[in-house]
C-alpha cells in the first residue's frame, strides 16, 4: 500500500514526522486532503488543525499558526510558524 511521508517542523522546534495515509490541513485558499499519489502543490498554510492518519496508530492532531505545506512525490512538509500537538479525546 502506497502511503506518505510527512514532516512537521516549527520554527523552532521539530513536531512530528512517520508514515501516514492521508493529511488534512487549511490553507489560505480552503481546506486539502493529500493522499497518496497526490499532484505536487504548494501553499500557505492557514492557522487552524492538522490531522494526521498514520500508517499505524490513531490520528494525530496539531494546531498550526500559518506557515508552509508542500508536497512532492508522496512527501509532505509542513513547515509552520510555531505548531503543538493537541491532546487525545
């Protein structure tokens, strides 16, 4: 099964990175879903939520204060302002 590589970085400190099935973010232009096989793309990430579907494990979800998403290749960078993950339900 195919599946993406994902890395979160904040300015100033690294947040989480691992193989996932799929991530959603809000840029400045709406909100995206990248599965694998996804077209190359670049935008400014909006603040607001991050999920994340790992490959293994429950999703993981972060709050981001704007910043950068881009993805490559099955590659997804997220380099954000600052970003935190957020607690468990």
């Amino acid at each position: 099964m195919a599946e993406l590589q994902v890395e979160v970085v904040a300015a100033d400190h690294f947040v989480w990175s691992g193989a996932a099935t799929l991530v959603k973010a809000r840029t400045a232009e709406g909100e995206i879903g990248v599965m694998p096989g996804h077209t190359p793309v670049l935008a400014v990430l909006a603040p607001g939520e991050l999920a994340i579907e790992p490959v293994e494990g429950n999703r993981i979800t972060l709050h981001a204060d704007g910043g950068f998403f881009s993805v490559d290749s099955n590659r997804v960078v997220i380099v954000a302002d600052n970003a935190e993950m957020q607690e468990s339900a």
